[in-house]
C-alpha cells in the first residue's frame, strides 16, 4: 500500500510504495522520471500533463532527486537493520563477528547517512588505522626486495632506477580508502540532515591523506583482530558503494539512488546461510548446482536445470533446496510453477525431497506429488524476526532436512 505523499518545507514529493503495489500517479518534474527510470527501482510512464504512472519493478530501495523522493519498500516492511543484516550477510561471506547497528528512521537515506555517521566515528574514534601496503616503485637505491623480471624487461642493461618492492607502514589501505568512499558518497546524497552532512564531512577528512577509490571492484581486505574496530563500518561501507550511487547535477543539484534486489539477496542468503548450517553434519553442500534434466546426445538439445543449494553425501545428491522470495501467493499466481520446478530438481538428481523456502511467516507444508514419491516442503522464513531468530530458522531447516536424509536411508535398508 502506498503511503500519503508527504510535500515538506524543501519542497520536496515524498513518495513511498510497496513493492508489490500496482504503482501509483504523481505529477512530478522529467528530469526527475528520466532519473527514476535509468535507477532501475521504478518505471515512470507518462500520462500527460506532467503526470507519471509510477511503478515499482521488483526491487527495493529509494531514489531522491531535487524534487522527488521515492522509497519502495520490502513486502514485509522491513527496516533498514534488517535490510543491512541480510545485504552484509551475502556480501562478507564469513565475516559474523558483529552486526551492524543501524538507525531505524522512516527516511531510509537520513538512517544509512547517521549509521555511517556513527560507525564510522566509532571506527576512528581511536585514530586512523594503519597497516603494511605492499608498493612497487621505481628507485635510484635499493629499498625492500629488486624485482630482477621486471628490472631485466623494462631496463635491460641499466643500474638504476631499480624496480623494487616493500612494504609501507601507512594510513593509505584498503580499509581506510573504502571508508572514506562511503563518507564522501553520502555526504553527495541531497537533503541528509545538515548535522549529520557536517559529521560526515568531518569524518572524511580524517581521510583526507587516503588515496580515493577509482571506479571498478573494491579493494581487498582481510578482517584480523587489529581492524576489529573497522568492522561494522566497513561492513556498511562495502553495502553503501555496492548499492548506492549520488551524482551531480547543474549547480548543487543532486541525486542520489539506493536500490537493492530483494530476490537476489533473499536467495544467496539462504544459500550461504544454509550451508554454513549444513557444516555441522556430514557431506557437501554447493550452491547454483547444475543437472542434467534429459537424455540428449549433442550438447544443443540439453537441458539443463539449476537449484539454488544440493547437498551431497559421497558425491550423490541427497537434498535439493530452493529460495524464493516473492512467493506465488504475493503475486496472485497459482503455486504451480514453483513446484513444476521442484519436481523437476528431484526428478533430475533422483532425490526424493525438495525443500522450497519462502520469504514469509506460516506454518511448514509437506506436499506429496501425485503418482510419484516426491515431496515438496515449503519452509517459511520470517524476514521479520531478529537476525539471531531467522538463523535459528535456517538451522532448523538443516537439522529437519538432515532428519529426512537418515529416514530416508532408514527405510531403503
């Protein structure tokens, strides 16, 4: 349901759907829908008249604009904490030392910006880090170790300038150069609060000696009992400039999106949760697992199937599992599909239980596929609960499928 169109003192349209609405019309500026569509979080179709259909495309986040905020929300309300827990969680795989502790506000840029804002503080509160940079350079005095491959291929038959390599003790690594990106990014995100722009602003210039990131992946680091004190702000760092972008526009106008696919993130959480779940008992779980659904001689007539998680026990598949967050009930549609694809899975790996995890609160459902010896259990996940609690739930889900893998043995005994 869309909430009321707030129109504040900055002038500014508050906009606020959820995900699965129908969309909504709004009068509002082109440049503002031209942005809105090229952010990929909503489709604005014109209507004439400075009218736009707005509607939402499958995923969530905000987009603001000099004129237009606009915040699609997930089906289940979530806030930003919860979001946060599930993005971290797929992004640093097996980084769980902490959560981040994020600031429930009903603007999700005004809670990302004092989240940064916090942790970030925290994380420097101590000073800036420091760490060893591994540098090449090239020197007329030998400094570290000579790099005698590249000395030969680039200065054949010179003394100096040597290519050396060492190590330098500086402020100038990973941690700190992704953490003053994120500062730098928010701090570009219009209307964030006027105190918290300044903390931002301040915070980065305690960075201001770091080299800036240049656009590609991000660097490398590796968490270790001397940046423990980065962790929770990096974690948020690494959410913020994977998801979040800001832009300049003419003068001080800017725009900013934050925009997630919730479907993506629901099913490489419970892939990566479950098989960490699946470590305490025996066998293999890979995730994305590629089978064969027919019998075909050349390559083209192929058909291939691809379950989210397979368990395997001496190289068999014992289990097969699937995420989906947007269940069919969500979307009107029949359960049918989902589980056409389920008997396929088993059908494919020979397994006789398929697991089928929904986004969502309810009861666990065993469906027996008629004519056949195949089960479908559609297993609930409540997003809502705390992160300790879905967890427990995941683990839950391993042990009951684990249970099934033994009676299952049990019986062909």
């Amino acid at each position: 349901m869309r909430a009321s169109s707030l129109a504040p003192a900055s002038s500014v349209r508050h906009i606020v759907l959820d995900e699965l609405s129908g969309g909504v019309v709004e009068r509002i500026d082109a440049g503002s829908a031209a942005y809105l569509n090229g952010s990929g979080l909503a489709k604005a179709s014109p209507l004439g008249m400075g009218l736009f259909r707005i509607e939402p495309v499958g995923k969530v986040g905000s987009v603001r604009t000099p004129s237009v905020q606009l915040e699609v929300r997930p089906k289940e309300r979530l806030g930003l904490g919860r979001l946060l827990f599930l993005l971290g969680y797929t992004e640093n795989q097996g980084f769980r030392d902490d959560a981040v502790a994020a600031v429930e506000d009903t603007d999700l840029w005004s809670a990302l910006a004092e989240s940064l804002a916090q942790l970030a503080d925290r994380a420097l509160s101590r000073g800036v880090l420091q760490g060893y940079l591994n540098v090449d350079e090239s020197l007329r005095t030998v400094k570290g170790r000579i790099r005698m491959s590249d000395q030969i291929s680039r200065r054949p038959g010179m003394l100096v300038p040597l290519e050396v390599s060492y190590d330098e003790f500086t402020e100038d690594i990973p941690e700190n150069r992704i953490l003053r990106a994120a500062l730098e990014r928010m701090s570009q995100v219009p209307g964030v609060r006027a105190d918290v722009l300044s903390r931002l602003r301040r915070l980065k210039g305690k960075l201001d000696a770091v080299t800036r990131l240049q656009s590609g992946p991000l660097p490398r680091w590796r968490a270790s009992r001397m940046n423990t004190r980065y962790h929770a702000a990096l974690r948020l760092a690494e959410v913020i400039l994977r998801n979040a972008s800001a832009e300049a526009g003419d003068g001080k106008q800017h725009s900013a999106a934050f925009v997630v696919d919730m479907s993506k993130v629901f099913e490489d959480f419970v892939g990566i949760a479950l098989r960490e779940a699946m470590a305490a008992y025996p066998g293999e779980m890979r995730l994305r697992y590629n089978s064969m659904l027919n019998e075909a001689v050349r390559d083209s007539d192929r058909i291939m199937v691809q379950p989210g998680a397979v368990h395997l026990l001496g190289g068999r598949p014992v289990m097969v599992y699937d995420a989906k967050y947007k269940a069919a009930s969500d979307v009107g549609a029949s359960l049918s599909a989902d589980h056409y694809r389920m008997l396929a899975y088993c059908t494919s790996l020979r397994v006789p239980t398929a697991w089928l995890v929904y986004a969502g609160a309810g009861e666990i459902k065993l469906r027996r596929i008629l004519n056949t010896d195949i089960d479908v259990v559609e297993f609930p996940l409540d997003l809502s609960l705390p992160p300790s609690e879905i967890l427990a739930s995941v683990a839950d889900l391993a042990q009951q499928s684990w249970g099934e893998v033994v009676r299952q043995a049990t019986i062909s005994r």
